[in-house]
C-alpha cells in the first residue's frame, strides 16, 4: 500500500513539473495560480529553482538611474524629516523653555498654524529634494527620439531599446540585405567543364543542357519569385520573392528563355513532391513526373555541399560522366574558391531520375544523393555603397562589427573585407560554423563559457552559420565577463529561425522588408528600409538619449542640492525658508517639466560616434559631471546666503528674516527668489556641455525647443515678480535690482568657465555615481523573479517598507474628494473624529500585507502608513485648525471680553500668558479683533496645492518600487504591481 502511495505521489508531482516546463518554454516564465496546500508552494518553489528560468535584466540605463534615485529620494525624505523636527524643537524650546510661556488651551489654533507651516516647510524640502522629473526627462528623451527616428528609416518597439542601443559594444549582423543591396544577379557559371566568367550566350549550350538547366531553375524554385518589369522606364526589372531564386530566374532571361511557359506546363499543382529550403539541408528539391513514367528531382543548394551528393557531372557533350572525389576536390579549388574569393555565392543545380520503383520520400539521406550536377553558378550580391563608411563610423564609436552569415566562408571574408570589417593585416577569425561548435563544446556537445572565450573577441566572420549558432555567439558575448565591462549586443535578423537570437540579444534588430512576422515579434527595432547605415543611426540617436539624461541630471542635482541646503539652513536659523512653498514649486516646475523639454530635446550629432560607448558598468554620473555640480552648488549656494544674510544692508532694504506669521512679502526674498530662479535658468545652459567642453553656446541655435522654453521661463519669471503678488510671495524690484539679479544669473555663465578650466584628474576627492549593476552584485533571493529589481536588493527590510509607503498612495485607488471618508463606516463628519481616534484608524487602515488572509499575520510596520498618515492629519488639522479659529474670532459682539483680553500686554515669564503671546516668537505684534488671524484662502490653497501635488510620491514609486519600469507611463499597469 506504501509504494502505491509514493507512486501516486510522484504522478501527481509530475503534473504541475510538466505544466511549467511548458509554460517556460519561451524563457519567460507565466504567472503560475498559488496552491492551496503548503506542500504544493513548496513543490512549486522547487520547480522554479530547478527550472533555470531566464531572469530579465533592467535595461542599461534604468540599471544605472535605480541606485542614485533611490540615494537622492532617502536623502530627501531624512532632509525633510530633519528640518521639522529641528523646526518643531526650535519653536518649543524657544518658546515654553527658555522665555517660559505655559501651554494655553486658547493658544492651542495659533501653535497648530506654526507646526502645519513647519509641516510645510519640510514637504516643500521633499518636493524639492525627490527628483520626480526623471522619469519626466526619460520618457520626453525617448518619445522625441522614437518619433524622429522614423524619419531615419527605424522603428522603436521597445521605448528602452533606444537608449540601450547607445550603449552597444558589439553588433552581430547578417549579410544579404543589410550589408548587401540584397539584389542579386548571375555573373558567373560553370557548364560542361568550362569556366564562363561572364554570362554565356545560349548558342554555346547543347539543346537537352539548355532544358536541363531551364527546367532546374523555373520550376524547382518558388513560384511567388518573379522578375516584373521595371517601374520606370530605364529601370532595373524588379525582383519579387526570394532573391536568390530571382538571380537564377534573371539568368534564365539572360538566356532568352521565358520560365513562365515552363511553369505554365508544369504548374504548382502537379509538383509531386518538394523538400522546402531550410538552414539545415542547405538546398531544396522538387520531384516531378516524367511523361514517360518514373520521376525526376531537380535540386539547388550550397555548391560545396551539394557536389558531395552528386556522383555523376556533365561534360560538354552533355553527357553524365562519373564525378569523384578527387573531381570534386579539383573543382572546389579551381572554380568555387576564386568564384567565393571574389565575393560571389555559389550555388550548384542538380537532378536525379527515378526509373524504377517509387522511392520512400520520407528517406531524405536516400533520395537526395547519388545527384548529377548540371552547372555551379555564381550570384554577385553587391555591397551597399554606404555600408563601408557606416562600418568604419562603429570603428570609431568603439562598436565591434561582427558577421554571421550562411555563405561559403571564402565569400563571406570576401564581402567581409570589401565592408571594412575585415583588415589586411588583422588578427581576425573567420570561422564556419563546424569549426565554431568544435572549439566551444566539450565532449558531452554542451557550450562551455571559458572555451567561447577564446574566441569571440577575434571573431569577425561566422560562415555557413545557423541560427543555433548566432544565438549560441550572441548568449556567449552578452554572459561573458572577459574584458573590462561586459559587451552590449545588438542583432540583425530576417528569418523565422533568428527569432531566439533576436530575443536573447539586448537590442534585436528585425528587417522591415525581407524580414518575417515572427522576427518583427521578436525584435525590438524595426528597419524599414533594411539598411546597416540606420542601426549606425539608431546608435547616435541612442547616444543622444544617455547624454540627455546625464545633461538633466547633472542640472537637476545641482538644483536639489542648493535648494535643499537653502531651505533647511535658512529654516533652522530662521523659522523660514527663504524660498516659500509657491516659489519651490514654480522652481520645481522649471527643473523638472521645462528643463525636460529644453534638455531632453537637442537633436544628436556625428561627434557622439567619435567616442567609446559606455558599457554596462561606466557610471551615469561621471567625476567631470561631480566637478560641475558641486562647482555650481558652491557658487550659488555663496550668492544666495549673502542675500539672505547681508541682503538688506546691500541693497538697503527692510529685512524679511523672521518675518511675523502673515506678514505682507518683502523685496529682500523677493530679490533670494529671484537672483536663485535666474542662476537655474542660466545653469541650464552650463548643462548642455558634460564633457568638459568650453564652448557651452554651440549649436544652441539648432534646438528651438531649448531657446523657447528658457526665453518663456524667462518672460514667466519676470510676470511672477512683477505682478504674482501674495500668492507667489513676491512684490515688484526696482530696475537696479533686476539688474543686479541678472549680474548674479550671468556669473554663472563665467563660473562655469572657470570651472571647466580646473582639470579633473587634480580632484582626487571626487566621485562617481550611477554604476551599473554587474551580474556578481545579483544576489542569489532574485532566483524565480521574473524581473531583477536591484533597488530592492539594495535596501533593506525596513527602508523597503517605508518606501512601499510612499508608493501606496498611488497603487490605492483615487478617493472621493474628502480623503478619509472611506476610513469610517458610519460617514461621521471629520471635524467630530477625535484625533486619537483617527490615527489609530490611520495607522490600522489599510494594513494587511497583499496575499494574506490572516489579519493577525498581516500586519506591516507603521512606517508603512507615515507618509500616509501625515498626509491625512494635515487635510484633517487644516479644516478643523480653521473652523476653530473662525469660530474663535467670527463673534467680536458676543464675546468682548475675550477681544479685550487679546490686545493686553505680553505678561512676564511663567505667568499666564493672554493668546497674543502665543505668537511672538517671530517678532509679531498683537492681532486685530475680528479675525485678523485667520487662515488666509491663498495659503488653505497653498496647502491643498503642496498635499496634493502627486509627482513627488510618484517619482518616488517610480524610482523605488519593487517590479516598476522607469519608463512606464500607464497607471493602470503601476497600480497592479505586486509586492
């Protein structure tokens, strides 16, 4: 009874082994239903793990965004978090210890007002510091690249292909068609053992040869190949089908001979057998039969492989004389080596008759042997006339141009070196695809990574290949870790058959015209017009995508980190950030959606081919972009703190540091606003240049993008000063000191002259940031992931669930208009919830983890919920904090006493204090009765506009959620992410 058991046991494992074994058949694994029993997940696990299921990678620059974005938004969240704390402790210290005032229940509405403006003030620090517009300038780079480059002849299916193509060290691509003009043509032949360098006339073939060789060519070929007349007139006859069997079609013209009325008398219908050309056989045959009974075979294929399957040859009698070995042997290096040496495909057409009983058909190795070659032709395939410059352009740039062809290997080094990709004198392989999987397998047939090695940095040339072969080079270059960083690898493809190499490669390369369906679903490129020069271009526009980033970056750090610092020093010594809350987010508008646009739009130049690629591991952010950001951040962080310090005596102004609670805005932060807005805009031009270049002007005239969006900030700034009023916390400048702003914006320009003129290489304490993730620093818990999230390998648990916070906001679905009304089953009023009672709701609500039953075992840490709580505390405080105080102040008639006691004078430490004392820790004076004090309805706004403002929260989902793609755009698709 035990063994039946243990034998259903194994049967019913099997079931689910078997099904995902399926289900991962094209290397990606489907998403699997969970088991009800615990020892079914168990089983499930093991299968995954013993299943090596192919883990997707982030693309390279995605790679190289996570780690910084992830530093920059913790950074910003412990900034933020620091200042109101240090805020809060100032405020408390200052007030109820050191000038000791007691805690008065009527002064309760004026300390909210302080610590929501303190609350503020640090949500302001995290809008700032968090780089929401990174996604923003991805996406903008990559949809105007993607959109341009259909005017060059390429198709982006995947956004992320683009910028990894700018990356590429090594492309892998075919011959006909893409390096070729894939229009062949017969120049050469070999009939009746005679040599015809060019094409002969009919005259010299005897009359059953002429058949025999007409025959051979019009029917055993597809009959969709056709020879069309021209378009226009003096035009070449248009080739339609298979390019090959077009060039042996146009030999039959040649000939004066019409293949039509043959295939007239023999149509498709009466084809009694045909064996289809594949990568494998090399050749293809068709079986017809004779008027007087029995059958023939015509067969056409790769010379060298077909003549080892013909024993018989005609002679210029036309008569079938024996071919032997040594013939064989004779012929090859007197007729196909100089045919091959000249860059010609070699191919020969054959017959065989069946007299006698009906072979087996299905027997392949009988049937198509013991054949009787009729002529070995030569077809030119001319190399497109642009491809040796765009060959010599990846030279450049750093790009390995590789070859991988089924061609007899003599053509393929012929074309090979025609294209450039071959050197005379070079130390260069150029290997068939024999050669190739005897030197990279062991003795069980299995590739060995160390042998693959050896060999593919010297190979140039991959003949006679199949696409077993391309998949097992391209696998090998992109797994190896042979040299300093690992290789790039782009891949052309046509045929149903490259699909898997197109898939494995990190940019697929599918041909728009020649290619097939199945290669375009694979691919994630499409060349419309067939042509090497467009991936050459799709490598520029790639490049041009990567510095478009670097050029954001290095002008949006600068920005967080000048603004953070400003914000949080002046709010520890001040109580106030000089910039307010409007203003920063007018500044984050202009470093974010405006510098997007200006810096993620410069169309690409031929100088980008003129450097290395970066590779996987180069980081992002270099030591010359350090040196320019730190460089900058000095210089205006120097500016504005002598404003903010020395402002007033300079410019001989009222001071606006520790300014009363809503008091009117005062030019000397009006001037801090200003001088730090115009420093930004005339950064975004330093920013253009990332390479050390001097000249930060040039060709700043070709990208109007880049001149309207600074010459509109510009024309913003000056309506925002001179007429924003209250709401913008600005009044208007004298002309002198606009002027004086404008001095302080174009030292920047000369700042950063001086900066590009202190060599790098003498800043030893510079870093670098944004290293791309390598394959060791993968660790081993991602095993069964269907996408590596190197951002969640990275933090850990506790960070994770902070952030999963943040990103919580946007995977919930919207609510109604009041935030919390979901939180409470009767719908009581917010006002009447006390605020125990909903933080406890806050911090229980919404807290059982993803897949979870158990309550009691799903619960998350409450760091989870705290940006969420402090969310909804703050859209709770404000309306309560208001009705209050309008209460408070809305009845002068009815309470006098209480409006007399508030213009009393401030009375002495620890004795009660009346409510106006409450505040004047900034130097207020006394307020007016009758609501003087009131929330204003701009500064409600201003918090509704600082609260709800969701790209902040999204950035930091976009850049810190596990399984999130930096690129993606639709909601819907982030919403279901799984955690």
């Amino acid at each position: 009874m035990t063994r039946k058991r243990r034998r259903r046991k194994v049967k019913k494992q099997g079931v689910p082994e078997n099904r995902n074994k399926a289900k991962t058949q094209d290397g990606v694994a489907l998403e699997i239903q969970p088991l009800n029993s615990q020892e079914g997940a168990d089983n499930e696990d093991k299968d995954k793990k013993a299943s090596k299921v192919h883990k997707k990678e982030k693309s390279v620059l995605q790679g190289k965004l996570t780690c910084p974005a992830v530093q920059i938004s913790k950074a910003g969240l412990i900034m933020s978090a620091v200042t109101v704390i240090i805020l809060i402790l100032y405020f408390v210290i200052d007030n109820f210890v050191i000038q000791g005032r007691p805690w008065l229940a009527e002064c309760t509405p004026v300390y909210i007002q302080y610590f929501v403006k303190f609350f503020i003030i640090g949500v302001t620090v995290l809008v700032v510091a968090v780089p929401e517009g990174l996604p923003l300038a991805v996406t903008i780079s990559l949809a105007y690249s993607v959109k341009k480059m259909m005017k060059d002849n390429i198709l982006v299916r995947h956004l992320d292909a683009c910028e990894t193509m700018g990356n590429a060290t090594a492309i892998c691509s075919d011959k006909t068609g893409t390096l070729t003009m894939n229009r062949m043509t017969m120049v050469q032949a070999y009939v009746g053992g005679t040599h015809y360098h060019q094409v002969p006339s009919p005259n010299v073939f005897l009359p059953k040869v002429l058949d025999l060789i007409i025959n051979g060519i019009a029917i055993n070929s597809a009959y969709t190949s056709k020879i069309l007349p021209p378009e226009k007139e003096g035009g070449l006859p248009r080739q339609v089908g298979n390019k090959t069997e077009c060039a042996l079609l146009g030999f039959v013209a040649d000939l004066k001979q019409d293949y039509q009325a043959v295939r007239n008398e023999v149509p498709e219908e009466q084809l009694y057998k045909v064996y289809t050309f594949n990568s494998v056989r090399k050749s293809m045959s068709t079986v017809v039969r004779k008027p007087a009974g029995g059958f023939r075979m015509y067969s056409k294929g790769a010379s060298e492989i077909m003549l080892r399957k013909c024993n018989r040859i005609l002679d210029k009698k036309g008569e079938a004389v024996p071919f032997k070995n040594k013939d064989r042997d004779d012929m090859v290096r007197s007729v196909i080596e100089p045919m091959a040496c000249e860059g010609l495909r070699t191919i020969c057409i054959a017959y065989r008759d069946f007299n006698n009983a009906e072979p087996s058909w299905d027997n392949e190795s009988q049937v198509l042997t013991e054949l009787t070659c009729i002529a070995v032709v030569g077809i030119e395939d001319p190399v497109r006339p642009e491809v040796p410059e765009a060959i010599s352009k990846c030279k450049r740039a750093g790009i390995t141009v590789r070859m991988v062809t089924g061609d007899n290997v003599n053509t393929a080094r012929a074309i090979a070196t025609k294209c450039g990709i071959l050197t005379p004198g070079g130390d260069f392989l150029c290997l068939e695809g024999k050669e190739f999987n005897r030197l990279i397998r062991n003795e069980k047939g299995e590739v060995e990574q160390e042998k693959l090695d050896k060999i593919w940095p010297k190979l140039r040339v991959l003949a006679r290949s199949s696409p077993t072969d391309k998949h097992t080079l391209v696998k090998g270059i992109i797994d190896s870790t042979v040299g300093d960083q690992r290789q790039v690898v782009a891949v052309t493809g046509d045929g149903t058959n490259d699909g898997p190499a197109l898939k494995k490669a990190d940019v697929g390369f599918a041909m728009g015209i020649a290619g097939t369906d199945v290669a375009k679903e694979a691919s994630d490129i499409i060349l419309t017009d067939d042509n090497f020069t467009s991936i050459v271009k799709a490598v520029m526009w790639g490049r041009n995508v990567y510095d478009s980033i670097s050029k954001f970056l290095q002008f949006q750090l600068t920005v967080n980190v000048v603004a953070v610092i400003v914000a949080f020093t002046g709010a520890c010594i001040t109580q106030d950030s000089p910039l307010k809350a409007v203003q920063m987010l007018w500044v984050n508008l202009i470093m974010d959606t405006f510098a997007s646009l200006a810096l993620a739009t410069k169309p690409p130049t031929d100088s980008l081919l003129r450097r290395r690629p970066y590779g996987r591991n180069k980081p992002l952010i270099s030591r010359t972009m350090m040196k320019n950001i730190l460089g900058h951040a000095v210089y205006q962080l120097t500016i504005i703190f002598f404003l903010v310090f020395a402002g007033e005596k300079f410019f001989h102004i009222d001071s606006g540091r520790k300014a009363p609670l809503h008091s009117p805005p005062s030019q000397h932060y009006t001037i801090v606003f200003n001088t730090f807005v115009l420093m930004q805009l005339f950064n975004e031009i330093n920013s253009r240049k990332i390479h050390g270049e001097r000249n930060v002007f040039a060709g700043i005239y070709h990208n109007l993008i880049f001149c309207s969006v600074v010459l509109g900030t510009f024309i913003s700034q000056v309506l925002i000063v001179e007429f924003g009023g209250k709401p913008f916390s600005c009044t208007k400048l004298s002309l002198s000191q606009w002027l004086w702003c404008l001095f302080f914006g174009i030292g920047e320009l000369l700042w950063g002259q001086i900066i590009s003129a202190i060599p790098t290489q003498s800043l030893k304490f510079l870093k670098e940031a944004g290293h791309g993730t390598t394959k060791e620093e993968i660790s081993k818990d991602a095993e069964g992931l269907d996408e590596i999230n190197h951002a969640e390998m990275e933090l850990r648990r506790g960070q994770i669930l902070w952030f999963r916070g943040l990103n919580r906001i946007q995977t919930q679905e919207h609510p109604p208009p009041l935030p919390l009304r979901g939180f409470f089953p009767n719908q009581e009023p917010l006002t009447a919830v006390p605020p125990r009672s909903l933080l406890a709701r806050l911090l229980s609500w919404g807290a059982e983890a993803p897949g979870s039953s158990s309550p009691s075992t799903a619960r998350l840490c409450p760091l989870d919920h705290a940006p969420l709580c402090l969310v909804a505390l703050a859209a709770w405080l404000w309306p309560t904090t208001f009705l209050c105080w309008s209460t408070r102040q809305s009845g002068p008639q009815k309470q006098p006493a209480r409006d007399a006691a508030v213009t009393t004078a401030m009375p002495p430490p620890r004795a009660p204090a009346p409510v106006s004392s409450c505040v004047s820790p900034c130097g207020s004076k006394p307020s007016a009765p009758g609501g003087a004090n009131r929330i204003p309805a701009s500064q409600l706004l201003l918090t509704v506009m600082v609260l709800a403002t969701p790209g902040d929260w999204r950035c930091a989902k976009l850049l810190s959620s596990p399984g999130s793609r930096l690129f993606s755009l639709n909601s819907e698709s982030s919403r279901k992410q799984k955690f």
